[in-house]
C-alpha cells in the first residue's frame, strides 16, 4: 500500500496539482531515521517548515527503485519548497 504525498497550505488545500505516491517498502527501515519513524502508514503524517532540514537529511538516506526514483524526487522537491516558505507542510496521506 502507498502513501500519497502532497505539499498543502495551512488551510490543507494543495499548493501544486501535483502529487507524489510513495510505496511503503521505499523505506523499509525505519531504525535510522529522526522523523521517518514517525510516518504512520494507515493514518496522515505532517511535517512542518522547521522539520525540513531532519526530513530532507531522513530523505537523502532512501535509496529508491528505479520505479520510484521519480515521485521520490517528487517529494524531495515539496521538502525543499516547504523548507524555504513559511506556512506549508508536506502531508503523508496513508491507507
């Protein structure tokens, strides 16, 4: 089952149309990571400005298949915007 990824407003409107599905085995251990952890696969996850610098070094970690090397850039690049404006956050959706 897959997470859906998407940046959003403090509103939780979407900020791009365009989103990210990120598989669950694309992080398969958790033990090594400060807030992957934390992402919970059956309920919603958020993660705020100042988490960004934890989760974009928690995100450099993963390697990604060849098949998900695509949206796993995709939500490097959400991580990167929400790092550097005021007010989104990157929004894990699960089951």
């Amino acid at each position: 089952m897959p997470w859906s990824v998407r940046l959003q407003e403090e509103r939780g409107n979407p900020v791009t149309c365009k989103g990210a599905v990120i598989e669950f085995a694309t992080i398969s251990d958790y033990s090594g990571f400060k807030l992957l952890g934390y992402l919970d696969p059956y309920g919603d996850t958020y993660f705020n400005q100042y988490q960004m610098k934890d989760f974009l070094a928690d995100w450099a970690k993963l390697t990604p298949s060849s098949e998900q090397r695509e949206q796993w850039q995709v939500v490097h690049d959400m991580a990167t915007r929400c790092r550097d404006e005021a007010h989104l956050y990157v929004r894990f959706i699960g089951d």
